[in-house]
C-alpha cells in the first residue's frame, strides 16, 4: 500500500468498501481509517465469502486492548481477516494460534533462542551478513531496494533457527507467495489456490528436509528447541514441528523487508532528515522504531471473542469476530501527536507495530537489531537515496508491503 498523509478536506466515505479485497490496499487506506476514528469506535462489516458478520475497531485504545486480553480475544481460530468464519486448519497447533497457558508452551522454549542475550551474542556476525546484503547499495548506482531486502529477514534469522542457507531463497519466495497469493510477481498457477498449493508444499518439503537433519544432530537453535519441547505432556510430532516452522518463518518474511523498504522510501522523500536520522545508532534506534509505526506491515489482527463481553460500548458475543486495524491505531492522533509526520526522533512511541500482551512479536529483538545494523551502514556509506522507477506494492489485505522499489544510492564523497 502506498502510504500518504490524508488529504485536507471533508472525510472520505469508510462504508462503502469491502475491507476484505486485496484490491482496495492498493490505494492509501488512511483517508478512510481516519474518518472511521473520527466518527465511530466500531464498524460492523460482512466477509462476503461466507456471510460471516466482523466487527472494526480503528483507534489505538480497543486495538490494544484486543491485542492483550486474550482472555476475552483468543487467537486459535485465526488472526487473519481469510480466517474468519472459516476458522484456520493449524488452529491450536502454532505458536500463533494458540491461547495462554498452552501457547507458552511453545512461546518459552523458543523466546530462548531468539530472545536479546542471543541476538546480542550473535550480533557480530549478524552484522556481517547485513553488510554483505546491502552490498550493492553501498557501493552506489542503481539497485532494486525491495528485491535485495527479501533475503533481509533470513540473513538475520536462518541460523538462528537453525536452517541451511540453500534454502533461504525458496523460503523467502513461498512463504510470501503464501500470504499474497494473488500477487502478480507470486502468481505460479491458474488459481490462487494453486498458487497457495505449490508455495505450501515447496516450503513444506524444506521443513521434512531440514526437521530430519535436525532431529539426527540438534544444535542449539529454534527448529531444535521446537523438536525437544513438549506440551500436554509429549513432544511434537513432525507435522507440529513443521507448522511452527511455517509460523516463525511467516511472521519474519511478511515483515521485516517492508519495513526496511517503507523506512528507505520515507527518508528519499524527506532528504532533509537523512543526515539526522541515520547519525549514529541511538538515531537509527529511533529511525527503526518511526519505521515499525510508518509502515505497520500487518494492516490487522483478527480475534475471535471467547466469552460476552463489552468493548467500545456494544455487548459482543462469545464467538464474535473482532479485527483490530492496527495500521490505524498506529494513526490515531490522541496517542500520536501529527501522526501523519515521518518523525525519525518521535519518542515516545508506543506502537503497535509488534502487537502486544502474549503474541507480542518474538522476532522483535533481531528484526530491530538487524533494520538498526542496515540503516548504520547505509548512513556510513551514503550521503542520500533517490526513487528511480516505479514502485510496486504488493497485492494484500493483511501485509502493507513493496515488491520492487528501484533507488539510485549516493555514495558519500568523504567517510563520516
Ligand atoms: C519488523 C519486523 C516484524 C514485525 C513488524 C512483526 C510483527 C508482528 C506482529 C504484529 C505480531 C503479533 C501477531 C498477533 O498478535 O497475532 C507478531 C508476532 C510474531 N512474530 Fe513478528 N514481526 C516482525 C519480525 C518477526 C521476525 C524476524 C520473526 C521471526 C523470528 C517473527 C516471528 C513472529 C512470531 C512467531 C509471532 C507470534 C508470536 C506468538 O504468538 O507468541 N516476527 N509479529
């Protein structure tokens, strides 16, 4: 989705879209979540495939309630508007589609391996592969920012989770294929679900592959901490192991390159910032954290409602559909002050582009390590970037993503 500042004048029409088609996100949506947040706290939509009734929420203080009470809003039936009135096949069986206590069953044993002593620990050699990957753009010239960023989440988190780097590419290609399969540059079949097959078996045969390998030498990483777990009682069986691995890997690839392109493409178009934001890493901390705010890949959060309860002063029932907007809670002018400024010092800032309460991002310690590490060495190398060619968004409602964002980088003439 492009992003863009609303236009003065009066506010859009919100109720005349159907939030669910990918199609819509190709144009700004935040015209219209701020005229839902200026007339109303809840929305009541209809996903027209199954007829099943959503409720909305665009500000900031039911989003994160939904978000941490998930006593009242459970994940295991989906967290994704594509599952609501249809549930999700790995319901109860992901890291993400479980409740409190079971999901810290899972949650605990593999926080382990991807919390901030590991990062920091491996935070050398983190930042070599960074370097490596953003190679082309520091030597300057022309380069496809968003392509070379696809890889960005597994340089970081391949060997933290334990996976070969001959398998990086494909993961990184299926596992997007598999949350835009409608994409024109994902589309590998007549169908989308065709598309959707070919990318789950491709990234499903790596998981036998690189799950034997593991269960025959276990090391200290997060496929082998998913095979020695156990829950209920007994460990995962191949199929469990392989879903979380779906999981893991889901949530780092549909992420972190966006945001590292959105953060690249604010900064082209405002140059006055560049030398301020990226002037050392306590600039870039701050740059990473306006850049989860500014691109907020996950535009939503379903839940499904466990038991009656109030929220934004409407009774709403157990089993009730509720989709959080986060991208617009991340708008919301009473906790943002000019929220439509790209503010690479704005702090606090207490968005929600991780989530919160129990799902809170696991991968938030490395993705911010390594989105700081790409922007101290784009800083150090270049004295600014520049858009040069058109930009493609990727086709989604759930994922505010680029798929190709040619940039001319600009060496610096003398080192900082
Ligand atoms: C800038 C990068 C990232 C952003 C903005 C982001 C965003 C999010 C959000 C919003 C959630 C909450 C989902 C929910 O409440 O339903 C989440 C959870 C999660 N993320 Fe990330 N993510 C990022 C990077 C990563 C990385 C690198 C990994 C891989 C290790 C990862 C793996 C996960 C997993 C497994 C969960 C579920 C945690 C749980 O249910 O306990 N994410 N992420």
């Amino acid at each position: 989705m492009e992003i863009t500042a609303p236009p003065a004048g009066p506010p859009v029409r919100y109720d005349d879209v159907d939030v669910t088609d990918p199609g819509v996100y190709e144009e700004c949506q935040h015209a219209r979540w701020r005229a839902m947040r200026a007339d109303t706290a809840i929305t009541r939509h209809t996903e027209p495939a199954t007829g099943e009734v959503f409720w909305g929420f665009p500000r900031y203080a039911e989003c994160d309630r939904i978000v941490k009470d998930h006593r009242v809003f459970g994940s295991e039936d989906g967290t994704i508007l594509a599952s609501v009135g249809v549930g999700d096949s790995a319901g109860g069986r992901t890291i993400t589609l479980m409740d409190p206590p079971l999901h810290g069953d899972i949650r605990r044993p593999t926080m382990r391996t991807l919390g901030h002593s590991v990062v920091r620990k491996r935070a050398a050699g983190i930042r070599e592969r960074v370097r490596t990957l953003a190679q082309p753009c520091l030597a300057g010239g022309e380069h496809d920012f968003a392509k070379l960023m696809r890889l960005l989440p597994m340089v970081v988190i391949g060997e933290l989770m334990g996976i070969p780097d001959e398998y990086w590419e494909t993961i990184a290609h299926y596992t997007t294929a598999s949350i835009a399969p409608d994409d024109p540059e994902y589309v590998s079949g007549e169908s989308t679900h065709q598309t959707l097959r070919r990318a789950h078996h491709e990234l499903f045969a790596c998981f036998a592959r690189i799950i034997d390998a593991k269960r025959a030498h276990p090391g200290e990483d997060l496929v082998s901490a998913l095979i020695t777990l156990e829950t209920e009682g007994a460990p995962l069986d191949d199929l469990r192991v392989a879903l979380n691995c779906y999981s893991f890997l889901l949530g780092a690839n549909s992420t972190t390159p966006h945001v590292a392109s959105h953060t690249l493409l604010a900064l082209a178009e405002r140059p006055h910032l560049w030398d301020a934001a990226l002037a050392d890493p306590s600039s870039t901390t701050l740059l990473v954290e306006e850049g989860a705010r500014w691109t907020t890949p996950t535009n939503h959060l379903v839940r499904r409602v466990r038991e009656d309860t109030e929220i934004a002063g409407t009774t709403l029932r157990k089993g009730d559909w509720v989709c959080a907007w986060v991208a617009s809670a991340n708008r919301d002018e009473s906790v943002f002050p000019d929220p439509y400024t790209f503010d690479p010092t704005r702090s606090p800032n207490p968005h929600l582009a991780f989530g919160g309460g129990p799902h809170y991002c696991i991968g938030a310690p490395s993705s911010r390590m390594a989105l700081g590490m790409l922007f101290d060495e784009l800083g150090s190398a270049l004295e600014g970037v520049e858009p040069a060619g058109p930009i493609t968004h990727l086709r989604s409602n759930w994922i505010n993503g680029i798929t190709s964002m040619p940039m001319r980088f600009h060496r610096r003439r003398s080192s900082r």
